[in-house]
C-alpha cells in the first residue's frame, strides 16, 4: 500500500514508558521474599508504517493493553534472581509473537542501596 508519506522511509514505534509489575526479585531469598515493583519499558519498531496511522482503526496496530497485559502475564506468579534475565525473558518472549519487529526492553528497581537515590536498570536494543 502507498502510503501518503509517498516513498520516504518513516521510522515508527509503540512505546509503552513506566508498565509497573510486582515481581518477587532478588539475588537473596529474602529479597526475594516479597513483591518489588519493577517499571518496564517496551519500544517496538514497526517495520513499516502501521495501517492505523490512515485507517485510525485500532485493529491496524499494535494495542498497547494487550502488550501490557502480555508483559503482566510472563511474570505473573514468577520469581527471579536478576532484572538482566527479567529483560531477557521479556525480550524472548515478545519476540516469538513479534517477528517482524525490532524491540527495546528495559527494566527498572528501585533497590535499597545505601546512598542510590534513583534507581537501577538493565535494557536490551536492538
């Protein structure tokens, strides 16, 4: 389909900035031992121009719930040791449903490390 743009190339995403989980995560169990809230950030690269930038029709894209929802659900009820495996884990599985696409995952603690007055945080691009 030609799109209004003509044949410039226009890079687009679907950026999900801040989707807060309750993970049990820690490299001690007693870290481990009760839910931390985890921020996860999700961009997806469309390969081309998505259908719904002209239809403005929701089943031309990417919904942004069911990409929360599908985050929610691959660390509902799981434990990890590291926020590096989390974003692996994440990345994987986005990935088998996503092929045509290029990911950025990031994940973020809130660790209590005497004297971190932000955060910590690991991201996979590609």
């Amino acid at each position: 389909m030609q799109h209004r743009s003509g044949n410039k190339k226009l890079n687009c995403a679907v950026i999900v900035f801040g989707y807060a989980v309750l993970v049990k995560v820690g490299v001690g169990e007693e870290e481990r031992s009760a839910p931390q809230k985890l921020l996860v950030d999700i961009k997806l690269h469309y390969p081309e121009l998505p259908l719904g930038c002209e239809s403005d029709d929701i089943t031309d894209v990417i919904c942004y719930d069911q990409l929360c929802s599908k985050v929610h659900a691959l660390l509902l009820g799981k434990e990890f040791k590291l926020i590096e495996h989390i974003a692996f884990y994440i990345y994987n599985n986005l990935k088998s449903c996503y092929l045509n696409y290029s990911f950025n995952i990031k994940v973020t603690k809130f660790p209590s490390i005497k004297n971190l007055e932000g955060y910590t945080a690991f991201e996979i691009t590609e």
